[in-house]
C-alpha cells in the first residue's frame, strides 16, 4: 500500500487494534497501529492515513507487559512540535512534512477527523510513495558506532580520527543511510554509493542533504535548552506532486538518543554522561534479569515508572510542556 509501511522490523501484536469509527485497520506493529479511510477499497492507495501511537514499549525484538503509560501520547505530542519547529518555527526554512488537517468545518464548526478514543496519540497524515531509506544521522561516536570505531576506525565504514572516546562529539555529522529490509528482517547499513544505486542520484543526495539539514537545526535547537541529539533517523516520501516529504515520526525518543548537556560534560563514567531520555532503562533491566530465551518478564512498576519520567522529562525540557 502507497505510504503505508512502516518501521520494517515491527511485528503484528496479539493486542486486538482498536475498533474506530470511519478508519479500518490494517496494520499493527510493535508499537504504532495504522488505519485508512473505512470507504478505501481494499486495492486502493488512501490519500490520508491515520497513524496511532501506542502505549506498547518493544526491546529486544518483544513487545513487552505492561506497556509505558502515556506513552503514544507523549511521543505524539513530541513529534507534532518537532514538525511545527521544522515548518519553520524554529527561525529556518519550511520543510515539507506529511501531516494532512486533522479537522474539517461543519458549517461553521470544526469537526475533529481524529477518534476521541485516540485523540493526543494519533496522526492524520497523507499518504506518500516512501523512499527505501532509512535516514540515520550520527553526530556523536557512541553505540554500534562505537563498537565498529574500536575495532575499524570507522563508523558504517566511513574512517574517523585515532583517539575518539564513547560519547565523543563527530568532526561533524556522518550521514549513515541504511536500506529498509523485507518485512520481518533487520535494516541494512549501506554506503551513500548504495543509496544511489537503490533510489538514484538526484534521490539519495536530497535525502542526504535534507536529514543533515534537519538534523544541524535540531540539534542547535536542543543544545539551546541543554540537550544532546546524539543520533536520529529520519523516513522520507514523495507527495502526489513529487516534493521529498518528512514523514513518519520524528525526533521522538523512539527515533533519537537524547543526553543531558551538562551530565555528559560533568559525568565521570560513560553511563552519566550519556543517560539516554529513552527506553534504555528498560534494556538495561531486561539484560540484567532475562536470558532472551522463551517470553521477558513483567517488567516491575519501578521500571516502568522511570521510564515514563524519562519520556516526559524530555518533553518537558524541549517543549515547556
């Protein structure tokens, strides 16, 4: 389906999706639920979808119980501000992304298109022809990155200079594309040179460009309220009139790595100085208590406590919120 995919590696849950009034479901992933006009035949391209962001948290391949409470509405409010800022709030150029009105006049009234039942955690977007790219910018040496540095030098094989330490900042930020794979399977890291290869040259460079442009006003706009954006990744289509569109979520805590300014220059051991505003809390128990094998466990009330405080706090300090 045109602009349906979402993120490759998400699998269907065992959750029945919400049953919504004019909007059919037609994908459930490890955390977002997708569903298109009721009066969309079924061979059809939708030109809006509804996107809605749950509270489910995944890791390590498994969603898992209980979910993060406020989750999908925390997120969602997030990346709403994050493309207002981009539509030039934030003092720079007007970047095209996929958010369609979510109201529509009754008369003289404004109607809500979103469902009460999902209102906060969901978006009306339109519909795109999404671009195989996973757009991953890279602004500090840290994670797998770090792990090819130790052993390389470089980063998705791009060579770096001796004498970086995890959590460094970059020269200057890598773009390191990656190719979403097949349903089911894991993306694919490839050179900028694959990328052309995949969607063209006139293709590959404006999405290079634009996630680095992106990127470059994001993180200024981070640092000016005391953040690091270590890393983050971006999904882009062409609208019905051929214009590269910024879709999907954006500079979530699902889709980036956020540190705390002034930790990770005071901190004195990798842990404090790059404690992320994300779920890795909830990774570090799970790796701390479940051996991968069979179903994870609950996850304790503490865990996911701190985990919401963790999303919110970052809203908080982004937004004002």
């Amino acid at each position: 389906m045109r602009g349906a995919r979402t993120r490759n590696n998400e699998r269907v849950t065992s959750a029945p999706p919400l049953e919504l009034p004019r909007w059919r479901h037609v994908y459930s992933g490890k955390v977002r639920d997708l569903y298109v006009p009721s009066d969309t035949a079924e061979d059809a391209a939708p030109a809006h979808l509804l996107v809605v962001a749950s509270d489910r948290v995944s890791a390590f391949d498994h969603v898992l119980a209980p979910g993060i409470p406020d989750k999908g509405e925390l997120l969602t409010t997030l990346s709403l501000w994050w493309f207002d800022q981009l539509a030039g709030a934030d003092g720079g150029r007007s970047i095209p992304n996929h958010l369609a009105a979510d109201h529509a006049l009754q008369g003289d009234d404004p109607v809500s298109l979103i469902p009460d039942a999902v209102r906060g955690r969901a978006m009306l977007v339109r519909s795109l022809d999404m671009q195989p790219i996973e757009c991953v910018v890279r602004g500090y040496l840290t994670g797998s990155g770090w792990a090819e540095y130790q052993a390389e030098g470089t980063v998705c094989g791009i060579p770096l200079p001796e004498g970086l330490n995890d959590g460094d900042r970059l020269p200057e930020p890598l773009y390191t594309p990656a190719f979403k794979a097949p349903m089911g399977e894991h993306d694919e890291n490839i050179t900028f040179e694959r990328s052309v290869e995949l969607v063209g040259a006139e293709t590959a460079t404006a999405l290079r460009d634009l996630s680095l442009e992106i990127y470059r006003r994001a993180s200024a706009t981070a640092e000016a309220r005391g953040l690091i954006l270590a890393d983050t990744k971006f999904e882009f289509g062409f609208d019905s009139d051929g214009v590269l569109t910024l879709a999907d979520e954006v500079l979530t805590s699902d889709s980036s790595r956020y540190w705390d300014a002034e930790a990770w220059r005071t901190g004195s051991t990798p842990a404090e100085r790059m404690a992320s505003f994300d779920k890795q809390i909830v990774r570090n128990w799970l790796a701390a208590n479940w051996d991968k094998q069979g179903e994870p466990p609950v996850l304790p009330d503490e865990i996911v406590e701190r985990t919401r405080e963790r999303y919110a706090t970052l809203l908080r300090l982004l937004t004002g919120a």
